[in-house]
C-alpha cells in the first residue's frame, strides 16, 4: 500500500496547544552579517572585529545542525509532523532599488519571519537589509501549505523600503560605548535604531494568546509596524508591551505564555507596561520570574542572550521542550507541574536563537479563545 501523504492544515491561535505541525530551522550558511544601519556586530574576540562579516565556522554549523536535526527527531518520535526551509546562498549580495548589503544573515529562526495567528501564516516585514529575503527560504513550503490546505492565509506584510530614513544613523555604532543607563534611556523613550517612516516588525516580537496578541516595541518593532499588525487582525487586541531591557529584541525570552492562567518572565527584564501587568491582574493570570540561566556569558558569535534559557516549546499545556543545560530552569517547570523534554541546543544559539527561536507553528491542535475577558480600557 502506498503510503498516504499528511495533507497540511494550517492552524495556531496560542503558544500551548497540542502542537502537531512545526518548522525547524536549519544552520547552513549562516553568516556573521555585514554592518548595515540596523545592525553591526562586533566580536573581535572571535575574529569579527566590527566592519568585518562572513560565514560562521563550519565547524559550528555542523555541530548546530546536529542538535536541530536531533530536535526535529524528538519533535517526530512525539508524532509532530517537521518541515524544514530550503537554505539560500547567505553568502550572496542582497540588492533591493535603494540598497546594496554586502551579505544575508540564515534561516536558523524561522520564528523570526513567519507569524502564524488562526489558519493565517503572515511573512512579516523584518527590519534589517541582511534578512530582507528570508523569506524566501520558506516559500517552499508555504506555496505546499497553499496548494495542500485550501482554507490557509497566506500573507505578505508590505516589504519595508528600508532606506536611511527608516534608521537613526549610527545609531547602533554610537551605542557600543554607552553606559548600561545611557542605554536604558532608549528604552524608557522607546526609541532605539528604527525610526516610525515606515511599519516594521519580527514575528518574534509577539506573543500569541487567543484573542490576545503582546507584541514587543524594540529594535526590531516600531510603533508603526505595530499599528499595522492591529489593523490586519481586526478580531484581536494587540497590546504594546515594553520591558526594562536595553536592546530588546525579540519577546520569547522576556515574557513567555505556558497554558491559561500562567506566564514565564524574565526576573531581570521585568514588564514596563503598567496596563499590560493590571490586564495579566484582573484576568488571574500568575506571573512567575523565570528561573537563573545556566550560562553567565552569550554563545560565542551569537547575538542571543543568556536568557535563551527561557527559550521553550510547549509540547501541549503541560510539556515543555527545555535547553538540556538548563538545570535550574527545568526544575522551575517541574514544580509548576509540567513533564519537561531537555534538548541539547546550546550550539544552535550563534545560529539565532533557542527551541522557540527554531521553530514556526504551523498545526495546534485548538481553537481561537478569550483568555482575557476583563480588558483594560484604552489598551
Ligand atoms: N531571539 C530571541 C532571543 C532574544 C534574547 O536573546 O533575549
């Protein structure tokens, strides 16, 4: 009998529910990527002294892709159905009317580009030239998902122009030098790199809870890309959230929804937005300070945090995929009643992230829900 194929259905309202369907990233090609206005890295330590760019050592990629196609296993081995991008040439210019960038950056982190709400899979527009087109690398699969789930969204928000009005110049190279309060000040201003000329925003800047959607204000998302989200989904409430971090990038490792009722944040970035903790309040929903991670210092060549050790999947409300070196964390979650699956991960970190940073839902097992019926007015 010829084996019958999984046809795709494209559904996932929340970080929690059964998950039955995921991409996982890969590490091939990734590069240290080129100075541009939003981004420049700067690790002389390493052999990339600001101003110089190329791939990540080959070694290191082999060892990530490793712990990602070991990860893709565990995912199967619990009957999730794992896809997998098809890597671009990273190595290549990327070009658009108004720009040259001398490099790209990979395709480790899908969650970065792909934002899936209900049976909607929206490329969202990133800010940085270097991931430009990045999307590319899943356009494989979501033209699959299209032809296969005839109910499935398929969406593009507007390519950004990402011209030099869309930074502030120098903003990042000036940053370098600054005190952990002078840098802070952005963060209270709620400015940093982008400028508001045009919407910009990560995918994983949101944090997804039924009707409810916190999307982070950080380098990577302005205030304009965040109206543009509210006015896409017009059924949801899109909160803007901020926390005390200086470069906030990214919200999965700063403020983390386990099931109903619980959310995982970051003891050292706590929440800013006083309406955002009255909304958790009045809804009874607890707020737990994660727990120490195990690393004091980032991955080598990796523009991650320690704080990747809050970087989880949730299996379902009550299993949680943990970094395998994780101790203190995973004890956390087994006192908070959930079944832990430890993953080693720690070498994917370079590549762009942890286990919630590699992967992009595509299929949970669940409906759209209110999880927050008691609303704060204005917000
Ligand atoms: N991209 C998720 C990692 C964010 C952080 O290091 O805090």
């Amino acid at each position: 009998m010829p084996e019958e194929k999984t046809k795709t259905v494209v559904n996932s309202w929340n970080e929690w529910d059964p998950l039955k369907h995921v991409i996982v990233g890969r590490a091939d090609g990734t590069m240290v990527q080129a100075p541009e206005p939003a981004c420049v890295r700067n690790w002389p330590q390493y052999g990339f002294p600001m101003g110089t760019y190329g791939p990540l050592p080959k070694e290191m990629e082999e060892k990530a892709n490793e712990q990602l196609d070991n990860f893709a296993k565990l995912l199967e081995d619990r009957g999730v159905r794992v896809d997998r991008p098809t890597p671009l040439d990273f190595s290549q210019k990327a070009q658009t009317p108004d720009w040259v960038q001398e490099s790209m950056f990979g395709v480790m982190p899908p969650r970065d580009v792909l934002l899936t709400v209900g049976n909607e899979i929206l490329e969202t527009t990133m800010s940085q030239r270097s991931r430009w087109f990045e999307y590319l690398a899943y356009r494989p699969l979501l033209e699959q998902y299209y032809k296969e789930d005839p109910n499935f969204r398929w969406e593009a928000a507007p390519k950004p122009r990402l011209i030099d009005q869309s930074y502030h110049k120098d903003f990042w190279i000036n940053n370098e030098s600054k005190d952990e309060e002078a840098k802070m000040q952005h963060t209270y201003n709620k400015e940093w790199g982008l400028t508001e000329a045009e919407p910009l925003f990560d995918a994983a800047d949101v944090g997804r809870c039924g009707k409810d959607l916190f999307v982070q204000r950080s380098t990577v998302t302005n205030a304009a890309g965040i109206d543009w989200m509210q006015r896409h989904f017009p059924e949801h409430r899109v909160h803007e959230v901020t926390f005390l971090e200086p470069e906030p990038m990214h919200i999965d490792a700063t403020f983390v929804a386990l099931r109903p009722g619980l959310v995982l944040s970051n003891r050292k970035r706590v929440p800013l937005s006083e309406e955002m903790k009255e909304l958790f309040k009045i809804n009874d929903w607890e707020i737990v300070p994660c727990a120490e991670p195990a690393h004091e210092h980032k991955a080598k060549l990796s523009f991650c945090s320690v704080w990747l050790s809050m970087n989880i999947l949730m299996l379902d409300p009550k299993t949680v995929f943990v970094e395998e070196q994780e101790t203190a964390q995973m004890e956390q979650f087994n006192e908070l009643g959930f079944n832990v699956i430890p993953v080693p991960f720690w070498d994917v970190a370079a590549f762009g992230g942890g286990l919630h940073c590699a992967t992009a839902d595509v299929y949970r097992e669940g409906t759209l829900e209110d999880y927050f019926p008691k609303q704060v007015p204005g917000y």
